[in-house]
C-alpha cells in the first residue's frame, strides 16, 4: 500500500505542493513615522496647562524653550512667537504571494497617509518682561 501511494505522488511533486502553500501565506507591515520640527514638546496642552498672566520670560523659556520670533510691539515690548510645523506620516504595506512551478507571481500593496499640523503661540510681555497676554492657533491638514 505504501509503495502504490508513492508510486503515484513522485517527491518533487510533493515538494511542490508544500512550497504553493506555504508561499499563498502573506504579510502585512505598518508603520508610524512623526517628524517633529521643535525642540521642545510644544503643544496645545502644554500652552493652556503651563503659561500664565504674570510669568517672567525666563519661566516661559523653561517650558517652551526658545522662540523662533523674538519682535516689539508699538510701545516696544516684546512679543516673542512660537512657530511649530510638524508631519506625521503613516505606511501600510501588505505582500502576499502564490508560487507557481514554472513562474511566480506576488502582489504587494500599501498606503501612505501624511498628515501636516501647525501650532503658533504668541506671548506678549509687560515693561517688566512678564506675560501680560498670550494666544495661540492649532491646525491640522
């Protein structure tokens, strides 16, 4: 019985049933890659959590870091500006493949989602260089 049924499936016949199935198995591959233009952890949160009315410019630098705008204003304080540009970019990839005898043939697929997002924050200061006003601007695209 033994010799019939090899007698009738040859070995690489066999080998070449094994390596279609194990090749028809595919893969998929994300990934997630921010780019962050800032130096500090600049963020909307950080802004409406940490700054205040009445703190010294030298408070501000030790949360915000340096501004990329240091300016006046029409009674020459200073206004300082934070100007912040980030992208974030997410990949999807897939491959999956069918292995013929005599040619191969595979598919491979994938996406690409970028995403681009602003903050800008605009501290004023007093004569005493204390924040006496501040605002910022969020966007995303």
């Amino acid at each position: 019985m033994k010799s019939q049924l090899l007698k009738m499936f040859c070995l690489p016949c066999v080998i070449a049933m094994w390596v279609l199935v194990l090749s028809g198995c595919g893969a998929a591959y994300h990934r997630n890659q921010a780019q962050d233009d800032g130096a500090k952890i600049l963020t909307v949160g950080t802004v409406q959590r940490e700054i205040r009315v009445g703190m010294t410019s030298a408070d501000v630098v030790a949360v915000l870091g340096s501004p990329n705008i240091v300016t006046t204003d029409e009674q020459r304080r200073e206004v300082w500006v934070y100007d912040k540009v980030s992208t974030e970019t997410a990949y999807s990839k897939s491959e999956g493949g069918v292995f013929l005898l005599i040619l191969g043939a595979s598919s491979i697929s994938g996406a690409r989602s970028t995403t681009q997002k602003t903050l800008t924050v605009i501290v004023k200061f007093d004569e005493q260089a204390k924040v006496r006003d501040f605002a910022y601007h969020s966007s995303k695209f």
